[in-house]
C-alpha cells in the first residue's frame, strides 16, 4: 500500500469553495443528539440537521444498533428481479404514514435519484396510458431538485444550470417563484400575499398546450433557495390547475418530509396531495444514503395493468432497497414513532418561531421567514458582493460553536426535531452575537 500524507487536496468537496474551505477548514470528528464536535472537542450546535436530515439527532443508539446488526448479517442483496423482506416490511411501513392513496413506493438513494426517478416515472405513466404527446415538464424558478440532468433542468436556481446551460434536458418551463419580499416580509407562516402566482401555470400552459404537459414538479416550500414559504392557498391552486387539464402534480418532499414541519409529509400539513411524492434526507435520519419516490394507486396499476411478463418500469439502482438503508429506515421511523418527534416538531415550532422573529432589527436582516422546524433569515448584501455577508456569518457562527446553513445572503435553521427550547434560546442568543461584532 502506497502511503501519503495526509492532506485536504485529494477530496473535491462538493457545493464548496474548496479553496477558500483549504484555507480555514470547518472540520467534524464525531456526532451526538444535538451536536458535532471538532476534532480539538470543540462543541457545535447543529440546527440544520447536518443537511436538513438528521431528523431523529445525530447517532441515535437504535439507529446505530440496527445498522450494525444488518451489516454483520447481509450486507447487500440486489433488487433487480431478487428481494429480501426488510425491504417490503419497511415499504408498508412508509406507505402506512403517506397519504391514504399513495400506496406504492420505488427506493432510491438519494433526493437527486428520487427526482429523476419521479420524472422518468410520469413520462412514462404518460405513455402507458396513451398519451405520448405529454412530455413537458414545469418547474419553478429558485426550486432546487437535485443535481441528475432532470432535476437541474426543471430546478430554477440559476447556477446550479450555469455550469451546464446547453446539456439539460429539452422541452421545461419555470412557473416564477414566490418571493415577494416587497409584501410578505416577516411572514410569520404561510405568507398572505402571491397565491396570484399559482395562476401562471394556466399562462404556461396556454403557450405549450396542457396535452403536451406531463408534469409540474415543485417543492411545497423550497429550502435550498432559503426556506421559501408558500403563499396561502398557493398549492391548493396548483392543484386544481393540475386537476383541470388532467397534468400529475409532483412534491418534491426531500426536504418537508418525515416531520419537518410537524406532520408526516407537507401534503398532509397544507392538505394538499400530490400524485408523485419523492423522499430522502430525513428517511433514515441522514444515517445511511436512501430515497424514496411515492406513487397514487392509480399510477402503478396503469403500469401493471398491461397484459404479459415484461418489466414494467426499465428503471433501478443497483444500490435500491440497500439492506443497511433499509435497515436504517426502519429503526428511523420506529424512532420517530416511539418518541414522537413528529408531535414534538409541531410543539416546538411556535417557540423556533418567536425566538427566530426576535432577530427582526439586527444589523443588516431584511426578512425573516418560516413554518413548522424552517426557518430563514435574510440580510442585506454587501454593495456589490452578493453572498459574501452570507459566508461570513457561516464562518463567524462556527467560530461561536452554532452550525447553521448558508445560501447566498440568507441563512437558514432546520434543527433536528429532537430539539428543546434550551436548544433554541442557545442558538438565537449565538447568532444574535454574531451579527452585532460582525455588522
């Protein structure tokens, strides 16, 4: 074995200014309940749940346990045309707390897999039942839906698609975002003003004709973009637009599934059901990669309806309904069950609420924003350097002992749902230092 010193430059980080990072490393040696810790002990409160996903804390010890326990006894079983019954026992369980008609689940390993997974699968659906003309796909802008080819082409966040303008695929519009920070800044939940923006879509599709339109995938609220809060009655709309010219509607729930925002899934939060669901993050509580994309009945009975022993869906990962995942999901949701984080999630939001709006009239926020466990608030750029404040209070906040979440100038909380009040206070109070020594 070839030895070399160790060094932070064989590693490509990804979504990192890796030379900046190089430079002043923010390193993590290890992990427990609300905190990680750097490898000189220092303690640093997670309230982004790692990356929105640690829903259930860091190193839950029945997580941990039913991982170790799966890797000493199979390691890994395919999934194409072979099964093992973890898998299927943990497919009821997640479909027992979906919507009522949403009984089927295809396993991924990522929110990025489960996007495209979700688009190939109404492409397809559009086909099987005999209408090959619907192939267009909409987005929104400032929705960010993974990085495969199909999510950065229906995502709006401008340079996730730079690097890649004449690469995505054809035939996708962008219904337009929904912050309007001139009329809901401060909005204290779902903000009063923009459910208008919904009726776009009818806009959009007048251009391209409804037949043509496959599908219209958005995220319920948008978290990559800093925690963009729907307009009241906005997705009730968008639904009835679907509903109208016979179009699937998509959530992407990467982010606002399993608890977030006090309920299972946002669709059953803003009472709104999708026909496609897609799922990650918060599914095995960040502990070992895994996604799910979730069906209506009436979706994969089309595909099964068809006479004969052909594959239904030429679709799959090698790595689908991975034992370790599996096993990790299963322990994830009997946590949240057992403990009732979910309900806890719900009772803690309007104290992450109050404490989040007590930073209105700092130095330099404009807006801040949330619902359910999401929070973000948003400062004034530095004149001429966009993103740059925002890098600053990441790095300062660090310094501090509090983890948080950048995008551009915004910053936003997303704490594991185990979080008590204490939790709150420390990481308000931490960041309201922050921003006072470094306006």
């Amino acid at each position: 074995m070839i030895e070399k010193k160790q060094s932070l430059e064989s590693f490509w980080m990804p979504f990192t200014a890796n030379r900046v990072f190089k430079k002043n490393p923010r390193l993590f040696e290890r992990s427990s309940g609300m905190y990680y810790y750097t490898p000189d002990g220092r303690e640093i409160l997670d309230m982004v749940a790692g990356l929105w996903c640690c829903n259930a804390g860091h190193s839950h010890p029945k997580i941990v346990e039913a991982i170790q326990t799966q890797a000493a006894k199979m390691d890994y079983s395919p999934a194409f045309g072979f099964g093992h019954r973890a898998a299927f026992e943990v497919a009821d369980m997640l479909t027992a707390i979906t919507p009522e008609s949403m009984n089927h689940v295809f396993f991924t390993n990522s929110g990025s897999e489960s996007v495209d997974t979700a688009l190939k699968i109404a492409l397809a659906y559009q086909k099987e039942r005999g209408q090959p003309s619907r192939t267009r796909l909409i987005g929104r802008e400032r929705g960010y839906h993974g990085v495969g080819f199909g999510g950065i082409s229906v995502g709006g966040i401008p340079y996730n698609r730079k690097q890649f303008s004449n690469s995505m695929i054809p035939g996708v519009d962008h219904l337009p975002h929904t912050h309007l920070l001139n009329l809901n800044a401060y909005s204290r939940g779902l903000p009063e003003h923009g459910i208008e923006l919904a009726d776009e879509l009818e806009n959009i599709l007048t251009l391209h004709d409804p037949s043509n339109v496959a599908a219209v995938i958005v995220e319920p609220i948008a978290g990559s973009a800093g925690v963009l809060v729907p307009p009241r009655g906005y997705l009730k709309r968008l639904r009835e637009i679907c509903d109208k010219h016979d179009i699937l509607l998509i959530f992407d729930e990467v982010i606002t599934g399993f608890g977030r925002l006090g309920d299972n899934f946002a669709a059953q939060a803003f009472d709104v059901i999708p026909d496609i669901m897609t799922s990650a993050k918060g599914l095995t509580s960040g502990s070992v990669p895994m996604g799910a994309v979730f069906v209506r009945d009436e979706i994969y009975q089309e595909f099964m309806s068809k006479p004969g022993t052909a594959i239904e869906l030429f679709h799959g990962y090698t790595y689908s309904a991975h034992p370790l995942a599996v096993a990790a999901c299963k322990a994830t949701q009997q946590v949240y069950a057992d403990e009732g984080l979910f309900q806890r999630a719900a009772e803690m939001a309007p104290i992450f609420e109050d404490a989040l709006h007590s930073l209105k009239g700092e130095p330099n926020v404009i807006d801040i924003r949330n619902y359910g466990l999401m929070g973000a608030v948003e400062f004034a750029a530095h004149e001429g350097q966009p993103g740059v404040r925002g890098a600053e209070l990441i790095q300062k906040s660090f310094e501090s002992g509090l983890m948080v979440r950048v995008t551009g100038d915004t910053i936003a909380f997303s704490p594991p749902l185990i979080l008590e009040e204490s939790h709150i206070q420390q990481a308000v109070e931490t960041f309201r230092t922050v921003l006072r020594a470094h306006n």
